[in-house]
C-alpha cells in the first residue's frame, strides 16, 4: 500500500484542521473496535482511519456528526406546549385556593 496522506483526502474533506479530527476520531472509533471498511495492510489506526476517509468508505458528515454528538454536555429537554402550561397552572392554583 502507498503511503496515504492528506492530500489523497483533501476531495473529500477540504478542511485540513476538519480532516485531522475526522481521521482521529475515526481512529478512536477502530481502536475502540469498530469494523473497518477497508484492509488492515499492517497500518495503524491513524493510517487505516486516513485510508477510508480517502476512498470514501466511511462519509466526513457521519463522522463531523459523531464529533459533535460526543462533545454535547447537555440534554435537551421538550418544554410543554403553551396550553399544558395554562391546565397545570390553573390545576396548581386550584389546589391552593
């Protein structure tokens, strides 16, 4: 296999800074035991992430999304409708009164 570097990606991922997340994130993903999407060739995880990245196996969006997903500390929470709010405030003021 020829040496990959980030020049053979730059089609997919534009971003030099943008790939080296995606390629290491991606690398995180395999050490941790994903499957890989293409041939091991005795290249490390770094090399391997690169290499799919290159040939298109795995998409630069799933992987941006993953990153951004990983990064969230919070949890949204559904606020209730504009309505339930008025029945639970006319409940709670009910059982004051």
């Amino acid at each position: 296999m020829a040496r990959v570097t980030t020049e053979d990606c730059v089609d997919k991922v534009p971003n030099r800074f943008e790939l080296v997340l995606e390629a290491a994130h991606r690398a995180r993903q395999v050490s941790a035991g994903a499957p890989l999407t293409v041939d091991r060739d005795n290249d490390k995880n770094p090399v391997v992430a690169l290499r799919e990245i290159a040939e298109g196996t795995v998409s630069p969006e799933v992987l941006r999304e993953s990153i951004v997903t990983g990064m969230q500390r919070h949890v949204e929470v559904d606020e209730p409708e504009e309505d339930d709010m008025a029945e639970r405030l006319k409940a709670e003021l009910g059982k004051q009164g």
